[in-house]
C-alpha cells in the first residue's frame, strides 16, 4: 500500500471516529434533555424568581411590587428580631451538631471495630429509622415527652420529679438529634472504617497515651467524617421546621418557621425570600468547604 | 482497634452502643404500644384496645387524604424513576454540552433546605399561573397537579444518584458486547442494561415513594384546598393538639415506611443473587 492511500484511509477513519463521537454526544444530550429541561423549568427558574423577589418590595396591602428595586429585605436581617431568630437558629444547630458528634463518633468507631455481619446489622439498625415517616419520628417524640408522658413517670418513679421539658429549646434538639443522627453515624462510620489500623499501633508503639494518639493519629485522619457528618446535620437543622413546630411548640422561633410565617400568615415575600437565600447561602458555603475539604460525593 | 475490645473504653464503647440503640428505637416501640392504649391522654396506658384504629377507619377526612397522598407518590415516583434513569444513564455513560451544569443542577435538590424549596415552589406557581392568566386567560390554581410537579422536581436528583452508582458499577464491556452481535440500541439496553441496573432503578423508586410521603413542607406550600396529603394534615391535626387517633393514623404511617424498608432490601438482595445466577449459567444474555 502507497503511503498517500495509507494517509487517506487513516484521515477516513478519523473523520469517521469524529463522527461516531459527534453521534454520542447528540445521544447523550437527547437522553439528558427531558430531565434537564425540568430541572431548570421546576428548579432552576423558581431560585431565579426567590432571588428576584428578595430585592423586589412588600406593598401595603401585603401584595409584593415588582418594581421598586432594592435591598430593604436585606437590611431588615439586621434588625433586632431577625437577627435573633438567625443567631437561634445558629446555636441550637450547633449544639444538635455536637450533640449527635459526641453520641455517633463512639458509636461509628463500635460499628467498624465489629464482625462483618454486628457490623452489618449495626448500620442496617441505624439506617430503619432514617427510612420510617419523618413527621411520625417528631410525633412519637412529642408523646414521650407530653406532660405525664412516659418519660415524665420515669423520672418521677426514679425520685427525680417529673420532666417537663416537651416545648423548650431541650426538646428541639432531642428530635433534631433523633431526626439527623443517621446523617452523622454513616460518614463517620465510612472514615473510620478506612482508618489503617496499623498507625494506631504504630503510634502506641512510640509510647504516645490513648487520648494522645486519637488527638494526632486518629481524628486529624477521620476529619473528613467529622466535618461531611457535621455539614449534613447543621445544614438541615438549620432549615428544620416540623421539628421546632412540634416539639418547640412555635415559642421557640427558628429561621425554618419564620420563613414559612413571612409567606403563610405575615405575606412579606421579600423578606421570606431574602432569608430563604441567606439559608440556601450556608447550604453552598458548607459544602464547598466540604468539597475543598476533600470530601467526595455528598 | 485493640483499645476498642478491652477494659473501661471496650465497656463504655458497648454502653454508648446500648444507648444509641434504645434511643433509635424506644420512641417508636413506645408509639406503637400508646396506640393501642385505651387512656384518652396520648402518652398514657390505660389498659388494651383497638378503638382509635376503629375510629380511623370511620374517619371519610382521613381517607381521602391518603388517597391524596398515594395518588401523588406513585405518579411523582413513576415520572421521576423515568427521568432520574435518563439521566442518569445520560451522566455516566456519555459526554455532551452542559453536561457539568446539569450535573449541578441536579446535585442542589438534596442540599437544598425543606424550607426554600417550598419558597422556590409556591413563588414559581404564583408567578406562573399569574402569566398564563394574563397571556392564555387560564385560571388555574394550586391542587393536585403542583404537588406532583414539585415531588418529581426533588425525587429526580434523588433517583438519578440512586441509579448513578449502579450504572457507575456496571461492566460497559456487556454493552459492546450486545452491540458486536448486532443488538440494536433498544435490544442492548432492553437485555441488557435494563436488568443490570434494575436494582438501582428500583432502589431508586423506592426512595421516591418514601421521600414523597415523608413530604410536609413542600407539600403544605404548593397543596390546594381539596388536595391536602396525610402528612400535611396529619401535621395540622398534631399543632391542634395530641389525640390517640393520630397515634394510630401515625403507626399506620410506620408500617407503611417499614414496608417500603422492607421491600427495598428484599428487592436488592433478590436481584442481586439472580444477576449472579444468570451470569453464571448463560453469561447474562438470553
């Protein structure tokens, strides 16, 4: 064969392999298109008109005029309520955030130190609750701790006198901890499961103390865990709302509620919208911070 | 680790162990029990009876909701089985424009706060059926049909991740293989990607129907007047205050995610040792 045919057939082949690249990628568009046109129809264009609402203004009569652009809806999270519905919100997240990290870290490190199949049975056991109704795991809660509940006659019986904790900041964070727990154990368990073992010896070895070698060897090594358990409980207590609702009995005003009272009874959309984003913003701080930090898929 | 089986931190590991079990599981053993207890008080025994579920079952209001609810997961879980699958099959297996924004896009969904996707939801509609009205004369209103619209629009990320790993998992080289013998494109995926990711499509349905009755929040924001879901009510009965019906209405619910628990992992587990059989016998395609 002269070379000019063996250039010829080779360009021929290109061209074909180019087109056959070119078909693929039609086919993979084709087959991306009904979802992604509904994606952004039902999802993408409805954060577009949140975020066009936060600037627009609340009129009189509670009606919201699209016209008269500016940042008062903003500026009204700097007033004295707002903010301390922010800061609320903020700490009892934390606090539910380190509660459910003290409880499932020893729990995860339990989890991974077992058998395959306790193992097993363990994560399959923390998983169940996760998948039964939501609004009935906050509801089981409010009975145990009503007045005269179960949990008030256990203390009572025990000399302790009886509990009335149902409708408190303590309330909430027990059913945002029953709520998210599984969200922290999983990670956790992940990380720690992947732990080289031999290090820990290696570092009881060189003589260091158990609490020594968990503060230089084994958390800096399950951080990954610790911070992807810590962004998927903050995140969502953050924003929770039937939880509060019910267990905080609305006197405990969270970020969640407020929202929903700016829309369903107050109708100032502006504001409701600006906090909406300002939720949606520690939403994408944390998870870049989780992504940088070099966590994989969420 | 050696630590973890021995001495004071091997007991305190198997107590904090004890104690994060008892607490997953006390509150709803405890529910299940109240329900049937014949104390007027919803935290309280006061001997067996199996009244409230009585009651429930005469309960037209109840029903209806449910109805509602059902109506609403099985539609929003079979449109967005079919479009999380496209995707996701779109995301793993080919390159095209906008693939990374689409990516994104369907990654917000499961970050996004309960709370801002009813915002995102009910602004949408308003704005939406305002325009319509407007251009088309069409008067429509909040019902049914929004409900549906939003559950697909979340459970569609929650699919395609689901639908995802599987695909991820699953040896390309089938697929060539079906094409070297001449399958056609619908041939190959229907014997031969189809039954390979089914457990993943499946599993992905599965969290659909959970995700959609589970839905309070969104729901509350986009239901109309005649189409409130059992959550939703259930969730306004609850503010109202506490009855023994709704302890009953609330373990039916249960039993109902348990059944759906239940369902996902037999499924996965049929399906697993049936693809390893069939690979085994005739090499995974008929």
């Amino acid at each position: 064969m002269s070379d000019a045919t063996l250039e010829q057939s080779r360009r021929a082949l290109g061209e074909a392999e180019r087109q056959r690249e070119r078909s693929e990628r039609r086919r993979g568009f084709i087959l991306a298109l009904p979802s992604f046109a509904y994606m952004v129809i039902f999802f993408a264009i409805p954060l577009v008109i949140v975020l066009v609402y936060s600037f627009a203004t609340r009129t009189s009569t509670g009606s919201t005029a699209l016209s008269d652009w500016n940042l008062d809806a903003y500026r009204k999270l700097g007033e004295p309520i707002v903010r301390n519905v922010v800061v609320r919100s903020v700490i009892l997240a934390l606090i539910t955030t380190l509660v459910c990290l003290v409880v499932a870290y020893p729990f995860a490190w339990f989890c991974a130190t077992r058998s395959a199949l306790t193992r097993n049975l363990l994560l399959v056991a923390v998983m169940i609750p996760f998948w039964t109704n939501f609004l009935v795991r906050n509801y089981a809660w409010r009975i145990l701790l009503s007045a005269g509940g179960p949990i008030s006659s256990f203390t009572e019986a025990i000399g302790l006198g009886e509990t009335n904790i149902l409708f408190t900041k303590t309330a909430v964070v027990i059913g945002l901890v029953y709520a998210y727990l599984p969200f922290m154990i999983l990670p956790l368990y992940a990380s720690i499961d992947r732990l080289d073992r031999r290090l820990v010896e290696a570092s009881s070895d060189l003589y260091a103390s158990g609490p020594q070698t968990f503060r230089r060897v084994v958390l800096p090594l399950t951080m990954p865990g610790v911070i992807a358990g810590s962004i998927l409980v903050f995140v969502p207590s953050m924003g929770a709302y039937v939880t509060p609702e019910l267990l905080g009995g609305g006197k405990e005003t969270l970020l969640g509620s407020y929202i929903v009272t700016q829309f369903l009874t107050a109708r100032n959309w502006p504001v409701g919208a600006s906090l909406s984003f300002v939720l949606m913003a520690v939403m994408l701080v944390s998870t870049i911070i989780y992504f940088r930090s070099g966590g994989k898929n969420l | 680790m050696s630590a973890g089986r021995r001495g004071l931190g091997g007991g305190l590991l198997r107590f904090n162990g004890a104690v994060v079990l008892a607490f997953l599981y006390a509150p709803i053993i405890l529910l299940v029990v109240f329900s049937f207890s014949a104390s007027r008080l919803p935290g309280q025994w006061g001997g067996f009876t199996t009244e409230w579920y009585q009651t429930l079952f005469d309960d037209s209001r109840i029903q209806r909701t449910i109805w509602v609810s059902l109506r609403v997961a099985l539609v929003s879980t079979v449109i967005s089985t079919v479009l999380g699958t496209m995707s996701a099959l779109a995301l793993e297996r080919f390159r095209f424009r906008g693939r990374r924004v689409f990516d994104a896009l369907l990654y917000l969904p499961i970050i996004i706060p309960d709370v801002t996707m009813a915002v995102m939801m009910l602004m949408f509609f308003t704005q939406a059926f305002d325009l319509l009205e407007v251009v088309f004369g069409l008067g429509l209103s909040k019902g049914f049909a929004t409900i549906i619209v939003s559950h697909v629009a979340f459970n569609i990320a929650f699919v395609s991740v689901v639908v995802r790993a599987r695909v991820a998992g699953m040896d390309a080289t089938l697929e060539q293989a079906a094409a070297d013998l001449y399958a056609s494109r619908w041939q190959t995926f229907r014997y031969v990607t189809l039954p390979l990711i089914a457990p993943g499509v499946l599993g992905g349905a599965l969290l659909a129907i959970t995700l959609s009755l589970d839905d309070v929040v969104v729901t509350q924001f986009v239901a109309g007047p005649g189409s409130t879901t059992l959550p939703v009510y259930v969730f306004s009965l609850i503010r109202k205050g506490v009855t023994p019906t709704i302890n009953a209405v609330s373990v039916i619910m249960l039993v109902a995610s348990l059944i759906l628990v239940a369902g996902s992992v037999a499924l996965q587990r049929a399906s697993a040792a049936r693809g390893r059989q069939r690979l085994q016998t005739t090499g995974g395609i008929q």
